[in-house]
C-alpha cells in the first residue's frame, strides 16, 4: 500500500517514477489533495506539463472540497485536547476534595454521579 510519507520519500531521493507510482496510488486510494500536488512536483521534474497542470488543479478543487472538513477536523482536535485539559482538571480537584475529607457521596453528587460512579472513576487516583 502507498503512502504519502513514501512517495514523499521517493520525491526527495529523486526517484521520479516510484514518486511518481506512489502519488498516483495514493490519489486513487484516498484522492488526498496532498497526493495531488505531489504528482504535480513529480510531473513537472518528468518535464510533463499536462500531468502537472491537471493534478494541480485537482489538488486545488479538492483541498476545496475538503476546506470545511478539515475546518471540522481541526476544530475536532481542539475540543478534544480542551476535554483532556478539563479531565485533568477535574481529576486533580478531586484528589483535593478528597484530601480535604469530602466523601465519594459529595464528590459523585457535585459530578452528576453516584458515590460508587465516583469512587470507581476517581478512586485510583
């Protein structure tokens, strides 16, 4: 199975026809955009004009059509690294709710939880 990181690879090493073969599988496997403008690069050191305005322009439409999913994607990745930030959080007010005598019951009713939920979530902390 191709990948860009490989067809990347080939590119860099000047390997024009194994770049050129695994940008190709790519674009078909997934119409990566990335894959595209890799074959552009590939097209224009092969002095192939055609082939290297025709997978530019792909690329383009198709980083287009991705715009609003990576927007998604990028916004995706932010809520989940602020989710991870807000359980860390969460864990370590436990852990001084618990040092300061709350009991699971206190902890699982402020968290929405039962006092078993809580102390099973919380408790190896």
């Amino acid at each position: 199975m191709a990948s860009l990181v490989s067809a990347q690879s080939a590119l860099d090493a000047g390997s024009w026809q194994l770049a050129r073969s695994e940008f190709l599988a790519v674009a078909e496997e997934s119409a990566d955009p990335r894959a595209f403008e890799g074959l552009a690069q590939v097209a224009w050191w092969l002095d192939d004009g055609e082939v290297c305005v025709g997978a530019r322009e792909t690329a383009y439409r198709r980083h287009r059509e991705c715009a609003e999913l990576v927007r998604l994607a990028v916004e995706r990745d932010e809520l989940r690294d602020r989710l991870s930030e807000i359980e860390s959080a969460i864990v370590a007010q436990v852990v001084r709710e618990r040092r300061a005598g709350a009991s699971w019951g206190d902890v699982g009713r402020v968290l929405g939880m039962t006092r078993q939920g809580a102390r099973q979530r919380f408790g190896h902390e």
